[in-house]
C-alpha cells in the first residue's frame, strides 16, 4: 500500500508538487510555533542532579559574623527538607571546585563578605521531586526568610552543558570610570529584574566602601618610652588577632587554631572614624615607668576610599550584569529585557539594534 503511494506521487507531477507544499507548509509551521510560543524551545534541558550550591554575597565591608548569620539561617530552612542530606558551609572562601565554579570565579573567593553553601540531596531514584524543581520551590523561601544584611542570595546548579558564568549576562565596557560603569550596570539589572522569569539578579561590582589606616607616630612612641615593636603587636592583636597554636581533636577534619583577640576592638557598629578612636582609647599600653598610655596618642586616623575589584576581558575594563532562569529558557526573558532596554533607554542612551 505503501508502495503504491510513493509510486503514484513519483508518477505524478501535481502530487510531487503537493507534497512539497505540505512540507513546506509543516516547516514555516513548526517554526512559526517557537515565536507564538505554541512550543517553548529550550537551549538545553534542565539536569535532575544530585547535589546544588548557594552563593551568599553580603556588602563589602561586611564581616564574617554578619556571613555566617545569613548561611545558618540558609542551612536551618534546608535541613527541614526530607530530600536533603546534608549541607557544607565555606565562610570567606569557595567551597571545593565544581564544574560551574570552574567559570564563576570560586577559587578567587577570599573576603569575609562571600560564603558557598553545598547541598548533598538524594539520589534521582530515590525522591520523587527533581532537583530544580526543588529549587524553584524552595528559591523563594529561603530569599525572604533569609535576607539580612542586603544579601544577595543566588541559587547554583549543576549545568546540563559546558559551565558559564550565568543563565543571562550583561556585559558593560566603556564610561569613563568604574563609577559610570556600575551605574549602567545597575540600570541593566534593573531591567533584568522586570522580567518575570529571571531570578537571582546581581551586579558583580563592589560599592563603594570607607577604609582606615593607622599611622604610626614613630617619634610619639620613642618619647614616651613604649617599644615600637610593642605598639605594632597591640595593634594587631586588638584589631586581626594572633594565632597561639592548634589543638587536636579526634571528631574535626583540621587542627582547630587557638586564636587571641583583644575584645572587640575590630567591630565598629556604625563604621564612623569616631567609633574607631574610642576603640583606640580604650586600648592601653604601659611604658617603661608603668604609666598607662592610650593608644590613640600614638597613631593618626587616615581615611579612605577601598579600592574596588577590578574586571577586564580582551585588556578592557568591563563589569558583568547577570540573572538566573527560572524554569524557562534563556532566550525568552533575553528578547524581552532586549526590548525594554530599546523602549526605555534610548531617552538617555543611543540604543542601536
């Protein structure tokens, strides 16, 4: 029967030509479903892995107290999860390189603002909600109970292809300083947060923060008859603190430091230089006829600006603007913020297509 079809088209020209118009027709209408979104097209199918990270981004400036009160509230909602096995914390640095941390840059964490977080969950054949299906629940929940300290909270998983750096990037050169570039850069992801499928929204770029530098007063010190090198120790003892030893213990995977700080004199609640020369008064030091003699009488207060973390890609300055899809493909919220930016920036910018 079959057969005979094929011959009776091959035999007839009318019904060759109809054929190819049929299939032509069932092209141009398969295609015309991925911009009508009769049908969703997809880069690359989600992976129903067995294991996700979190990415914990705090201010600059902010200490590692501040870090590991937002990871302990993380790690307490994750643990009410019958699917999750376990969760690892790395405070100040990246957690052991992945494949997705091979491309965002978790071997060059050092700053006890940045935390990673680890999850271990069951096996694919033992639960029965897939992996990012999980975090698209529990994404939501974890952002509002957890939000202290204007964190920014960003949920990482296994990609199904080669690693990239987000789902969506902006990559912004040009302007005439790191200021103008971030300020665009804010725009963007401004632009990236108005699309209803696009989650964890993030500049990475530094604010602008205060720092303070003690300067030393060498000929204040001699006259006063304390040793320089004593002035230098209480310095950092009361401010980074001094390493003593280690002990051993037969439940902890390193040797456990002994650590010892003067207080809290590193702490400043409100960051103002006033706060810093009452910690510095309060820090005494005896001199050789036993008076005691605050150590704000030896150094000078000098305030400035932290210099940010430098980006450039091809040797050119550039800040990168980047966002998360949820349970979509990229190339949806992608033409969407593409239009918004041509709508709303050609007021102050020169937008080309």
């Amino acid at each position: 029967m079959l057969e005979r079809l094929i011959y009776s088209i091959l035999e007839s020209r009318f019904k060759k030509y109809m054929v190819y118009l049929i299939s032509l027709m069932l092209f141009a209408g398969s295609i015309y479903m991925i911009p009508t979104e009769l049908v969703k097209a997809k880069m690359l199918p989600g992976k129903d892995s067995d294991t996700f990270s979190i990415y914990v981004d705090l201010p600059k400036g902010k200490s590692v107290s501040d870090t590991k009160d937002v990871t302990s509230c993380i790690a307490s909602i994750l643990m009410q999860e019958q699917d999750v096995i376990s969760t690892s914390i790395f405070l100040a640095e990246g957690q052991p390189l992945d494949f997705a941390g091979m491309v965002k840059g978790s071997i060059l964490k050092s700053e006890q603002n940045e935390a990673e977080m680890m999850i271990n969950i069951n096996k694919a054949s033992h639960r029965s909600e897939q992996s990012y299906n999980m975090i698209h629940r529990i994404r939501p929940i974890i952002q509002n109970k957890c939000s202290h300290h204007d964190v920014n909270i960003k949920f990482v998983e296994l990609p199904s292809g080669p690693p990239v750096l987000a789902s969506v990037v902006g990559e912004i050169y040009g302007g005439n300083s790191f200021e103008s570039r971030r300020e665009f850069a804010y725009k963007i992801a401004n632009i990236f947060k108005q699309q209803k499928t696009l989650v964890d929204v993030d500049v990475l770029a530094d604010e602008t923060t205060k720092k303070y530098s003690l300067i030393l007063d060498n000929n204040k010190v001699l006259e006063s008859g304390v040793g320089l090198e004593q002035v230098k120790k209480m310095l950092y003892i009361g401010f980074e603190g001094f390493g003593l030893g280690v002990v051993n213990d037969a439940n902890a995977q390193n040797q456990i430091p002994l650590f010892v700080r003067i207080g809290d004199c590193r702490v400043l609640k409100d960051g103002s230089k006033k706060e810093l020369l009452k910690k510095l008064k309060n820090l005494m030091l005896m001199n050789e006829m036993g008076l005691m003699i605050p150590m704000s009488e030896f150094v000078t207060i000098k305030e400035t600006l932290q210099a940010p973390t430098i980006t450039s890609k091809n040797l050119k300055n550039m800040i990168n603007g980047i966002a998360e899809t949820d349970m979509d493909s990229q190339i949806y919220p992608l033409l969407d913020a593409r239009n918004d930016m041509l709508n709303q920036m050609t007021n102050d910018y020169e937008v080309t297509k």
